[in-house]
C-alpha cells in the first residue's frame, strides 16, 4: 500500500509528466495512484487534467464529481464546466471552492480562474 509520500511523489511525477507532454506516462501513473488509493483525489485530479488538456472535460468532470468536498478538485471542475461552455456552473462550483479553502491551493486557484472568466466576454445568446 502506498502511504501519503509515496503518493505526493507519484503524484508530483504524474503532474511533470504530463507538462512535457508525457502523456502516456502520466496517465499510467495516475491510473496506478487512482488504483492505490481511489478515496483520494490525486488520481482523479491528475487523470482530469490529462483529459482537460485533450479537450475531453466531460471526462474530466466525471473524474472529480466525487470529491465535491476537495478545494483542488472542484477549482478544476469549475473549469471543466467553463471549457463545456457552462459559465454559470463553473462560476457556482469555482465560489465554492474558494469558500471552502480561501487561502488554500484550491481556493487561490478558483480565484485565479475567476478572475480570468470575467475577462472573457460573455458568449452570445443563443438562437431558438
């Protein structure tokens, strides 16, 4: 059984391989973490980002509904509904986020996030 460093590493290496375009490594690293310990958000949260950065958010936004209660989990599930083009629900769920950790790595991220959607123009309304 992997203890929390073991995933912290795993984790960190998941997340450099998929910055370099590693994605075939970092997936298999984050499905082993995910594998190892599926109650935490790690593995989700890593598998999540691999799916975001291949325009697959639906994918993403299964992954991290389960850890609705995880600050980092629901920053990137705000923007996993703001890439499906649902402004208003990832505005709701990147306010959570910051409600439930402030100041923490989640928290600040949502902000971040929110600041960049009220730079974007709204979308025009659609046609019936």
């Amino acid at each position: 059984m992997l203890d929390a460093e073991d995933v912290r590493l795993l984790a960190s290496l998941g997340f450099s391989a998929l910055m370099r375009d590693g994605d075939a490594h970092a997936r298999a690293i984050f499905e082993g973490v995910r594998a190892a310990r599926p109650e935490q958000e790690a593995g989700a949260i890593g598998l999540a980002m691999l799916h975001l950065k291949n325009g697959e958010s639906d994918r993403a936004i299964d992954l991290l509904k389960p850890f609705g209660a995880n600050d980092i989990a629901l920053a990137f599930q705000g923007l996993a509904f703001f890439r499906n083009g649902d402004r208003e629900t990832a505005v709701r769920i990147l306010n959570d986020a910051m409600a439930l950790a402030p100041e923490g790595e989640g928290g600040v991220l949502a902000r971040q996030m929110l600041e960049a959607i009220e730079r974007e123009p709204p979308p025009p309304p659609r046609l019936i």
